[in-house]
C-alpha cells in the first residue's frame, strides 16, 4: 500500500537531481559549513569589507564546487564574460553601440542555458521531424544554471539600463553571482537590489537575530512539513493500479502542499542567510494560496522569477501598451518562456501555455469578480490542476491523472488507500494547510501591537525564541537521519 507514515518519521529520498549538492538541510551544512563560514567571516581581526567579500566568495565557490567541481569552472567563466562586456556597455554612451554590446553577453549566457537545458529537448523533438529517428543527447544540468544566468544577465541589463553602475572589480560580480545563500535555488536577486550592499552593508546583530530566526523556520517548513507531505505525494502519484477520486485530490494537494513548503522554505533559508551576512533580499513568497484569482498567485508564488520576466521581457516588448494583439502576444511569450523556464520537457510547455490561457481569460472575461468569495475556490482548482502537469511525467500520463480527479478513469469515489494516507498523515496534512494561512503574522502584528511597552512583549519573545530552538532541534533529528532531502526547485 506504500511506505508507512508514522506522525514523526525519517526520509530516505534518491533519485532526484543534485545528490551530491550540499544543501541546507543537511548535517554537513547545518554543522560544519555555516559555522565554519560564520566563524571566519565574523573572526575578531580581519574586519574589512574586502576580507568579508572575499570570505563569502571563496566559501561559496566550495558550496557550489561540492556537488558541481566540473561546472563552477562554467559558472566562473560565465561571470568573467558578463562582466568584460558590462563594463564596455557601461562605457558607452550612444545608445546603438549600448545595444550592440548588449547583444553579445546575451546571446552567450541563452546559448550557455540552451546548450546544458534545451540542447537535449531540441533533439528529441526535431530529430523525428528531420527523419534522424530518436537523437538522445545526454548533457549533464549544472545544478541552479536557471538562478545564476538570470542572475548574471539581470546585471548586464541594470547596467545597460543604467540603473546600477558596473563593477570594476570582477570578484564582487563573482560574490553576487555565486552568494551561497541564494546560489542555486533563488529567489533571483537583482543587481540593483544588493549593488549598495556589495561594497557598503553593515552587519548587525538585529539583522543577524532576524536571519537566524527566518533561516530556522525556514528549515522547518522544509523538513517538518515538506518531506513528509511530499512522502504521501510520492506514493499516491508512485501507485500503479489505479487510483479513487479521493485519493488522486489528495495526492495532488499533497503536491501542492509540499511544492510550497519546499521551495518557500528554501526561499527564507537564503533571505535569512543572506540577513546573517547583512544583505536584504526581497520577498520571494506571499501566501499564494489564498490568492483570489489566478493573477494574483503569480504575484504571491516566486515573486522573483515573476517579477523578473516582467520587467525584463514583458515590458521591454511593450507590455499592454501596443494594442490587444501585442498585448496577448507578449502575454503569450512570457509564459512560453516561464514554462520552459522550469524544464525542457512538453509537460512544462504545456504548464505554461496553460497559465496563460487563464489569465487571458480572466482578463478578457472579469470572471473573479462576478464569482465573488468562489474565486478562491475557483483559483485554488486552477492551481492544483497546474500542480499535476508539474508534477507527473509525461503529457499522457498528467492527463490520466487530471481524468482521476473528475472521475474519468477512477477505480471509485474513494478506496481503503485514502483512508490509509489520510490517517497516517493528518497531523502532517493539517499543520501544513494551517502553515499556508497568514495566522502566525496575524498573531505576531496583533500580539507585537497589544504587547509594546508591556511585560507581555517579554513573553513574546521568550516564546517565540523557545519555539525557534524546538523546531530546529526537531529539524536537525530528521536532517542527521534523513539519507538526502533535495529541494525540488535544484532541478532548475
């Protein structure tokens, strides 16, 4: 029936990409690397900001190293280049020699993202089209190579744009680059957001306490929540005999629930990390469940990648501002490339080109209005339906499980495998649903305003921090005896 799910039960997960990385939620990293890298970076002697800078590069050269010895060479060229050229477009002042320039760096970081994600993808499509049969092209993906290009050339435009100067000093592009903390699964840091801070930051110890408290439950979404929902997802999408009505929505929320505590959990370990070091990332999650329609999901989930191809694809092509056939046409491409964005494979094609069938509809049409209160059922049937083109391999088989769900193909309404998820997990399952509501910042706002200047503020505190020690003493149980627990976003 699947692997058991006790209430508090270890991981044993192979098979995804990236084994090798480390990763946040490992011993290794929790124990060895982050205090190592905190203990130099933060030594009583060598204070200068050259030295820090130079720390972190060198720290986060070996995090990306560790699993990639092979590919930071890549990376470490790919920076070189980027850098050569935005220093030439930040010398020039006519812009049709800017744009020249800019043409350049690129067209070698798309190529360098073609040849490493697409190359394959292109082959096996157009192989059988141009009669060479089945092409198989077995190219390994640098771990993160989605995160540092966009990155990467995210500087070369807000040099390009002139909206944040160009660094004379390649290593500082190496440090934004390559910072540890967001290297490989973002959120994707823009250039302008942390140029001041390359040079200039100051580390404090608020910043350092709020870092630490973030980087916490951060951990704990991503342990505690996320791999043991992800476990019940697993199995239900792994079963091969059928499945009920009830126990497909289950495994597709489970999905959902997992996707989220993952990736958001990964998203406020580096907001945390990054605050440790005294950098100010921005948001990357905003409760995106409880989103009202469909457009404002994509304003709560990756806030970051969705915020990057609208300024840097969306609005450069003209946004809404050239006519509705433009408007629908750039639309269209910005989902094109969001979807294959997260992979070269129909599956995401298609993940994408459905998104943007909805929020051209939901434009076209006004429909959350006229639902009212039913638009977030309406955006939550939206959304786990995504989820399954995510997360089942192949278009036939997303669609066989999209069949389940309304009943197509079923074996019944509900069957005993239900039941047997549904008991073993609910603990889990509940918390995580509770997780996915602002309740904790409700409480906290609500808490912080009534307690300021009282003795409550102190309890306040006290708990708050108690909870801190609990959830990573609970956290680092499961990290030292989990095998592996990858990030699912390492695959992009």
């Amino acid at each position: 029936m699947g692997e058991s799910l006790p209430a508090l039960f270890f991981l044993k997960t192979s098979g995804m990409r990236g084994e090798e990385s480390l990763v946040f939620s490992s011993p290794v990293f929790l124990l060895i690397f982050l205090p190592l890298v905190l203990c130099v970076y933060y030594n009583p002697f060598f204070k200068g900001r050259s030295f820090r800078n130079y720390t972190l590069l060198f720290f986060s050269l070996g995090f990306f190293a560790w699993g990639e010895p092979i590919f930071v060479f890549v990376m470490l060229f790919s920076i070189v280049i980027n850098w050569f050229f935005a220093l030439q477009i930040d010398r020039q002042e006519s812009l049709a020699k800017r744009r020249w320039l800019l043409f350049f760096p690129i067209a070698f970081d798309v190529g360098l993202i073609f040849v490493f994600k697409y190359l394959g993808f292109a082959a096996r499509t157009l192989g059988p089209l141009l009669g060479r049969g089945h092409i198989q092209l077995d190219i390994a993906l640098p771990i993160g190579i989605s995160f540092f290009t966009f990155q990467i050339m995210s500087y070369v435009f807000d040099v390009y744009r002139r909206t944040a100067p160009a660094q004379k000093n390649v290593l500082n592009v190496g440090l934004y680059i390559s910072l540890f903390p967001q290297l490989i699964a973002g959120p994707i840091v823009r250039y302008e957001t942390v140029a001041h801070e390359i040079g200039h930051r100051r580390e404090t110890a608020q910043d350092f306490t709020a870092g630490v408290t973030r980087f916490v439950f951060g951990l704990g979404k991503k342990v505690l929540l996320a791999n043991y929902v992800g476990l019940i997802a697993d199995n239900i999408f792994g079963l091969t005999t059928g499945l009920s009505v009830a126990t497909a929505w289950l495994g597709a929320i489970a999905y959902a629930l997992q996707i989220y505590f993952d990736f958001s959990g990964y998203s406020d370990m580096a907001i945390g990390l990054g605050r440790m070091f005294g950098f100010h990332f921005l948001e990357n999650f905003n409760y995106p469940y409880i989103a009202n329609s469909v457009t404002d999901f994509w304003r709560r989930w990756h806030i970051s990648l969705s915020s990057w191809f609208r300024d840097y694809v969306y609005i450069p092509m003209g946004g809404n501002r050239k006519g509705k056939a433009r408007w629908v046409l750039n639309l269209l491409t910005v989902w094109l490339l969001t979807g294959l964005w997260h992979g070269a494979s129909w599956n995401f094609v298609v993940w994408g080109l459905y998104y943007f069938a909805f929020l051209l509809f939901e434009r076209l049409t006004n429909i959350t209005r006229r639902l009212g209160p039913l638009s977030h059922v309406y955006t939550l049937l939206v959304v786990l339906g995504g989820w399954v083109l995510f997360r089942v391999d192949g278009l036939n088989n997303a669609i066989h499980y999209l069949g389940y769900l309304v009943g197509r193909g079923a074996t019944s309404l509900v069957d005993r495998n239900f039941f047997y998820y549904l008991n073993n997990g609910r603990w889990v399952l509940i918390a995580s649903l509770l997780g996915c509501l602002p309740l904790a910042r409700w409480v906290g706002q609500r808490w912080a305003s009534e307690a300021a200047g009282k003795p409550l503020a102190k309890a306040r505190y006290l708990g708050r921090s108690l909870a801190m020690v609990l959830v990573f003493a609970l956290a680092l149980m499961v990290c030292i005896n989990a095998t592996y627990n990858p990030f699912i976003y390492f695959n992009f």
